[in-house]
C-alpha cells in the first residue's frame, strides 16, 4: 500500500503537481506599499446653498478639448495601463457595470437614460464596400465593413455648471451639473469636418463617487495623484473655452460667430464672469 501511495506521488509530482503547493493566479503587487487612500475615498460634500442666497446665477457651457497639453492627462493612457486610466475608460466601465447611469445626449436636461448596450449599438455601423476577387482578378464582391465604438476618437468632453453668488458666505461659487463627451465627424469619402457630435450626458453629482476614488496623473509626483473629482470640481485643473451662457435666444457662440470671432466672444464671455466676481468685493 505505501509502495502505491510513493507511486503515484512520483507521478503526480512529475505532471507539476504538489501536494504541499497551491497555485494562485494572483498576480503580485505592482508596488513597493498598498495603496489603499483611494478604495473608500468618497467625494467632498458641497456646501448647502439655499435659495434666498443666490444673489446672482450664469449657466455656462464649456469645452475641454483633451489635445491641449495641460489637459492630455485626461486622455491618456488609451487603455487602461496597471494603476491609471483615463476619463473615457472609467466613464464606459462605469456604464458597462452599471455604477454610471447616461442619458440620451439630444438634450441636457438628463431626462431619458442610455444603457450601454444602446450606446454601442448606436455608434456601431455597417457598410458596404468593394474588394477585387484575389482567386478571380478583375472581378470584385461585396463585403460587410463595421466599424465600432473607439473611445481613443472622444477627444474632447463639454461642460455644464453654475456660477453663482452666496451672499451668506460672500463668495462667488460653481457648480458642475453634467458632463459629456464629444467625439469629431468627418465625412467618409472626402474626410470633410462635418462638427462636433455629443455622445450622453452624464449627471455629474451621480458620477462623483466613481471620480472620487479614482486617481489622476500627476506629472510632477506620482505620489499624490488627486482625484478627478479634484481636478474637476476643487482644482479645476483643466483649460477650456466657453461656447455658451445663458441667453434670451438659447444660441451657442458657434451659431452666430465664425473663425477667430469664437474665440473672442468667448473671452467676453469669460471676462463677465470674472467681472460678477469683482464686483461682488467693489466699494
């Protein structure tokens, strides 16, 4: 019985396996300590603003446009690479796990929801093109092309908020209320520039917990990486360019100015903002 038992330990033991060793497919930490600040990190509450204290309220639009250096932290890296991600991949993981609710981008109001199954579908298409026959040279057959969803295309992500005056607290004070991502459109055949096309808008209060907890890149100390909750809603550590404010004809700045006039009427923009605050403190 023991010569049995020797046996089949020997054969065992050359197939690779042992009764003294468990193998674990647990990949080893890609650090030199446990990083753990940002596992139950939730997102700075807001100060209670009530209604008698809005002295005065813009709604703004803006564009962040990620081909900027100062915000290509936010592009990069495409895929997810060990401990960092970008924006885009943890808004579409978020979606695809459910823990980020979207709403159909054909308004701002976030009134209708947009699964991520909806979402690829509507961006995934078909077309029909020609290839020569390699077997039959000079005839040609008609083959299926699809082309789907690639999140390395949003390139830019537009802005909604409030800024607003708290005379309780005599500050001058914003809010984010949704985020989307903005993707180019060019035309097939002559890659023409067609615009911009708005993906979803996301609430942004409702997507704060999954910023929160996660790290941005730091590109002077990997050691303290805020959160994209800090760069968006602390920090504001992004450069961008407004394309709207509230107004009697609810018109973007694209729909009445052209070429440099944007940018311009942009700046006018910006500066009665900056003005709404300075005024505030004018004796």
């Amino acid at each position: 019985m023991n010569l049995r038992l020797l046996l089949v330990s020997v054969l065992l033991t050359a197939c690779g396996i042992s009764f003294g060793q468990v193998l674990d497919n647990t990949p080893p930490r890609d650090n030199f300590y446990e990083k753990v600040n940002f596992r139950d990190r939730e997102p700075r509450p807001y100060v209670n603003v009530r209604d008698a204290d809005v002295y005065q309220k813009w709604r703004v639009w803006r564009m962040i446009d990620f081909r900027a250096k100062m915000n290509q932290y936010l592009y990069y890296p495409i895929e997810p690479v060990q401990d960092r991600v970008s924006l885009m991949s943890l808004i579409l993981k978020g979606m695809e796990d459910g823990t980020i609710i979207a709403y159909d981008a054909i308004t701002d109001d976030f009134t209708k929801q947009l699964t991520f199954e909806e979402f690829m579908k509507q961006n995934t298409s078909e077309r029909e093109i020609q290839k020569e026959d390699l077997d039959n040279p000079g005839e040609y057959i008609t083959t299926k092309e699809t082309t789907s969803f690639r999140r390395e295309n949003v390139k830019m992500i537009r802005l909604k908020e409030d800024w607003f005056i708290d005379k309780q607290r005599s500050v001058r004070d914003i809010r984010i209320l949704g985020m989307a991502p903005v993707i180019q459109q060019f035309d097939e055949t002559t890659n023409e520039f067609k615009g911009n096309q708005t993906l979803f808008w996301l609430y942004y209060d409702q997507i704060r917990p999954e910023l929160a907890k996660t790290e941005s890149f730091n590109r002077h100390n990997s050691a303290m990486r805020p959160s994209y909750d800090d760069v968006f809603n602390d920090y504001r550590f992004f450069e961008s360019y407004i394309t709207k404010m509230d107004n009697q004809q609810d018109r973007i700045v694209q729909s009445y100015a052209q070429g440099l006039d944007i940018m311009r009427e942009a700046e006018k923009m910006k500066e009665v903002l900056f003005l709404m605050e300075h005024d505030l403190w004018e004796f």
